[in-house]
C-alpha cells in the first residue's frame, strides 16, 4: 500500500499548497495521504475536492486518495488549517 508522507510540521494556520506527481505504476494501486499531525483544525483538498475535515491537534491520520489521484497529469495538494 504505496502512503505519500505529507509534512506540515510548523506551519502557521493558512494554506499549504503543493503539486505532486504520481507515477504511472500507482494507477491500479490503493494510494494514501498519510499525516503526522496538523495542528487544531485541517481541510485536506486534492485537485480542488475536500477529501476530509481532521479535527484532533497532532493526531495521525491518513486520507485514500485511490479514486481523486491522476496518474497522467499533475496534482494539487492543498491543506488548509485553521
């Protein structure tokens, strides 16, 4: 199970914005976000559709990005925290 590790570690609320590539080989894989923690309160976008709202301070927690991933095209990684 192929998990991408995002780190947010010290940001202040705002918006992180990141463009990642997924090779082709991931096209028929299970693929994840997994997160550390994200202070307080966090929005977690992939190409422009919320995939999840994470309430819980540094609380790990990971987000299927299976079905929202391209395998042919860039995409946009947004986190939002509040």
């Amino acid at each position: 199970m192929p998990i991408l590790p995002v780190t947010t570690a010290g940001l202040l609320p705002g918006i992180r914005k990141s463009s990642v590539r997924m090779p082709r080989r991931c096209r028929d894989k299970q693929l994840y976000l997994k997160f550390d923690g994200v202070n307080s309160l966090a929005d977690v976008y992939l190409n422009g559709e919320l995939l999840t709202t994470h309430k819980g301070g540094y609380s790990a927690f990971t987000v299927d990005i299976t079905d929202k991933v391209r395998t042919d095209a860039p995409n946009l990684l947004m986190v939002q925290r509040q």
